[in-house]
C-alpha cells in the first residue's frame, strides 16, 4: 500500500482528501493526514476508509524524518514558510512532493537536487497558482500551435468570492481561504506591462487601480493587479507580449472600501499596538485620526480621506463594526492581526453557505492581418462551508497530480510547475469529469 502524506489540515483540504480516500481501495493507497492539532487532522478524515492522522510539527525534525520518511509521496499545505523543511526533508529520503503555492528562491535553489535524486518538487498546482497556468497554457498553445497565431496580449482574472445565494453582507464577501492572505492581499507591488509599457503600483495605490469584469450569468466584478505579472512573461513564453497582467477579483465597490483600510493602516503588519486591551475598535480607529475634542470619529475619517458619511463606502465600515465600542480582546498583536480578528467574525462562511471562485482569460492574438480575441470564463461553486468551490480546486488538480505520479503516468524531476502538455492536458481533462469547465 502507498502511502500519501498530506501535511496541513486546513480549509482547502477537505476535496483532496476527499479525492484520495474514495480512490484508496482501488489504488492500493494509504491517505496520512498530519497537522500541529490532531483533532483537526481528524475531523477532515472522519468516515474516510484507508486514512490515519497524526499531531505534526514540520520543525520537529525527528518527526518530520520518520513521517516523510514513510511516505511514498508528500502534499504540503503548509503555510508557505514551512515548505522548504519539507522539500529539504523529501530530498533526503526521495520522495515527491506537492504543494499549490508560488515557486520561492529558496525552493527553485534545489532543482538541480531534485533532478539529481530524481524526485519532482511540484509547485503551483493548485487554483492561482494552479488552474490558471494549466488553463492559460492550454489556450495559447492552441492558438500558438493550432491556430498558427501570434499572441499579443494576456490578461487573467482570478477570485475567490461568496456565490450570489450565500451574499449576505455590503462586501459581498466571505472566507474561503487562509484570512491572513487575504488581509494582507496586494503588499507586494504590482508590476505589468500594457500596451508596451511598463506599470508598476506600490502597496498604497494597488487597490485604487482596478478594471471592470463581465462574467456572463454572474454579473459584475472589478479586478485590481496582482503581485509580479512580469515573470510570468519567460514561463508562459510571451516574452514579446505587448500586454501582460495578472489580476484579483472581486465584486463592485469592495476595492474602494478595502483602501480606506489601507490608507488608514489598519492593514499593517510590520509593528505591534501595546495596551490594546483597553481599547476598543471605536478607539482604534481614532488613533489613526487626527485629535479633536468634539468631532466624532466617523467625522474626522469622513473628513480625512473625503468620504460621503452616508456613503456606500462608510455603511461597509460601519458594518464591520470598526465604530463600536466593543473591547478588543489582544494583549498585544499588529493593526492587520486586530482587523483579521474582527473580519474572520463578520465575513466568515456560515454551515449552509455557498463559495464561488471565477476566473477569466482574455487573449489577444493575431492570424496575418487579422486580430481576434479569446476568452475563457470559468465558475465554481462549492457545496457547503467544508466542500467549498475554493477547496475543490486547490485540492482536486494536487490530487489528481499525485495520482498521475503514484501511477507512473506522470515521469519528471526537479522544482516544476504544471505549464508543460504532460501536466495540463491529463489534469484539466479529469477536472471537466469534476465540473471544473471553461467556457471559452
């Protein structure tokens, strides 16, 4: 029996584990869940056949050894920082390992390693990063290869949303992921090239630029850019594009909103607030504010950052609660840890509760002198808080890489991501028998 070691028992796992262990008789597979609570570990394996759990701590590294050790092949959903230790431990005992997150300097450093023990380190294989080079790659090599076309531009559009029957706040937004990424979203600059010319937008003025998005039958998005487009030029091979960019969705206003929490400083993360159990978040935000001894808080941001005190912008930050006088209960934590606080309370999924993730590719390309354009939607909706759209397709394309492997369909080594025919195709051709289609 093979063993799958899965390292991390978070919100996306449910649907891998989910994959795994209704395949495991038929496979022959073992499906080992370990996390730093066992109790969590447990209920996402509970009722599963051919799964056990155990209580995990990558930096343990006796443990680490003896777990990774016994595993044939390793998927880590481990907070970013902690896939190194487990890439390190993989490369000593050689095994395979899985993760849905961005390639990092420290990780790209093994390749030769990798190739050398003839292990494969599979990273991005999950949605963004994931699905969206699967998908992309899929579409311009069609045109490329198929068409015979010249691409001359590339926009993609990714986000994790509330579906619309679960909307149920002014943000029309809700949890589905990790909220620490999603509190500190957009710190990197944002960095594109558009007709040519370089763009560059610093952390402060990232939610200021955003774009319009029609997704047919779902309405009205808006998309402000994400992190680095540039490098994404060599990999896609458009390193002649005109435009390249990559971007967040989200759903009308919620970006405006968001920035006058950034300009504010609530989502700073680089310092602590001392005393902050005799604060309230009313007083919390007047720190941020100017003195005045009788102008109301709400007054004096109003007035500070030329907002209506009617407006729609100041009824979602009302709605959070940011102007009430409850006690925030931290000894001593960063703005952006306060804000989370509050957000995982108000924007959390509710048991019945629906989640959505869309995506949109928008190519640009040419056949002789004529220019044409393809676009590909995709929507996903998951099927309660657990099974959730975001679970579904971070977990399902790990999954089915991991079966690839563990079957000898899939034969590679060193630090990869899934851009290549040999990932895509079978990954993407599985994904449709899930529902994970697009519409082009």
């Amino acid at each position: 029996m093979k063993r799958i070691l899965i390292l991390g028992a978070g919100r996306t796992t449910p649907s891998l584990i989910d994959y795994l262990a209704k395949r495991s008789s038929e496979m022959n597979w073992e499906v080992r869940v370990a996390d730093i609570s066992l109790s969590h570990a447990q209920q996402k394996t509970a009722g599963y056949p051919n799964t056990s759990t155990c209580a995990f701590d990558i930096l343990q590294t006796e443990q680490s050894d003896s777990e990774i050790s016994a595993a044939d092949l390793v998927i880590s959903l481990l907070p970013v920082r902690f896939h190194i230790q487990a890439a390190l431990a993989c490369l000593k005992f050689k095994k395979h390992l899985l993760t849905a997150s961005y390639i990092t300097a420290e990780m790209k450093a093994l390749d030769q390693q990798a190739k050398d023990n003839k292990i494969l380190l599979l990273n991005e294989c999950g949605l963004d990063p994931g699905i969206d080079h699967m998908t992309a790659m899929a579409a311009l090599d069609k045109i490329r290869i198929e068409y015979g076309g010249i691409v001359n531009s590339f926009i993609s559009y990714t986000g994790g949303l509330v579906s619309p029957e679960s909307d149920s706040n002014p943000w029309n937004y809700k949890f589905t992921w990790n909220p620490r990424n999603v509190v500190l979203a957009g710190k990197e600059t944002a960095q594109f090239i558009r007709n040519g010319r370089y763009k560059y937008i610093p952390y402060h003025r990232v939610f200021t630029r955003i774009e319009p998005v029609e997704i047919e039958g779902y309405g009205s998005f808006e998309g402000y850019p994400n992190r680095d487009s540039l490098k994404y030029r060599e990999l896609y091979g458009l390193q002649n594009v005109a435009t390249m960019m990559r971007s967040t969705l989200r759903r009308p206003g919620f970006c405006a909103a968001w920035n006058i929490l950034v300009q504010l400083g609530l989502t700073d993360d680089s310092y602590s607030l001392e005393g902050l159990k005799k604060l309230t978040h009313r007083d919390l935000m007047n720190t941020f504010l100017y003195f005045h001894p009788s102008r109301s808080v709400e007054y004096k941001l109003c007035e500070h950052l030329k907002l209506d005190l009617h407006g729609e912008i100041m009824q979602k930050l009302t709605w959070l609660g940011l102007f009430e006088k409850t006690p925030i209960e931290m000894d001593s934590a960063s703005p952006a840890k306060v804000l989370q606080e509050l957000l995982e309370k108000k924007w959390e999924l509710q048991p019945n509760d629906k989640d959505m993730i869309v995506m949109q590719h928008q190519v640009g390309y040419s056949i002789g002198n004529q220019h044409k354009k393809l676009q590909s939607s995709l929507v996903v909706i998951g099927d309660d808080m657990q099974h959730t759209a975001m679970s579904k397709t971070v977990g399902w394309p790990l999954a089915i890489a991991a079966k690839l492997i563990l079957t000898g369909e899939l034969l590679d080594a060193g630090v990869k991501a899934p851009i290549t025919p040999n990932y895509y195709r079978p990954i993407i051709k599985e994904l449709e028998t899930l529902g994970v289609n697009l519409i082009e």
